[in-house]
C-alpha cells in the first residue's frame, strides 16, 4: 500500500479565519517570536497546524491575561501552565462546528479539550466513521 504523507498547510487568510486573529496581529506576533516564521514570504507564506495550535494557545493566554512575554517563555518551554480561565460572560471561544448529519452537529472547543490539530482530525474521522457505521447498521436492520 503507496501512502503519501501530505503536511497541511493554511494561507495567512485561513489561518486568520481558524483563530480570530487579524492579518496583522498575526504578523506581529510572528515579528516579536510568539509565533514561529511560516515557509515562504509575502502571499506565498505558508502556515502549519503548529503555527495554528501556537496561535489558539496565545489566544488562551492573553484571554487568561497573561503577558506577552510571559506567554514567550511558556511557548518557548518555561513551566508552570496557566490555569483555565473560567468561562464568563462576554468571553469569546474559539470553537469547530462538526456537522455529521441531518440534525447532527458537534461543536468542539479544541484547545479547553487539550487537542491538537491532529488529534482534532482523528477525532473527526472517528465520529464520522462511527456514524457511518450506526447508520448503515439501522438501514441493515431494517431492510433484511
């Protein structure tokens, strides 16, 4: 079996969309090392699943509102997590909507879940797999 592996990778736009993050905050954030640099410059930057997860953890950070610099250090290795944040009103949280079906629908808050991206994607393929399963076992069932 020929498997190829394809890295993912997001536009400065996609990558704007998955975190709620302006084009220039994430430029920032790139500038003073919060964010590691993307492959390629200008339009043609590319971006990896870790550029997403460290963005979604400075999201949780500075919501937390730890500094900039203290958020540095723990990306960097520094210990000492920052404790969750409760959630209050007015918060934003960035969420994925899983639509699976008709009237199905699961929304995941990847980061309060302690997921990767990659750990998102298996979780997804397994929730659609298993769907799929239960609804061709009922369609089995029911048509003998």
């Amino acid at each position: 079996m020929n498997t190829v592996n394809h890295t993912q990778t997001f536009s400065l736009d996609e990558l704007c969309t998955l975190t709620d993050f302006t084009k220039r905050t994430v430029r920032y954030y790139v500038q003073i090392g919060l964010v590691n640099r993307p492959e390629g410059e200008t339009r043609a930057a590319k971006y990896s699943p870790q550029h997403l997860e460290q963005l979604l953890l400075v999201k949780k950070w500075t919501a937390a509102g730890v500094s900039l610099d203290r958020i540095r250090e723990l990306l960097q290795g520094g210990s000492a997590p920052v404790p969750e944040r409760g959630r209050v009103p007015g918060s934003i949280e960035v969420c994925s909507h899983l639509h699976v079906a008709e009237g199905v629908e699961l929304v995941i808050e990847p980061t309060r879940a302690g997921l990767t991206p990659e750990q998102l994607r298996h979780f997804v393929r397994a929730v659609m797999s298993a769907y799929e399963q239960i609804h061709q076992d009922s369609t089995t069932k029911a048509n003998p």
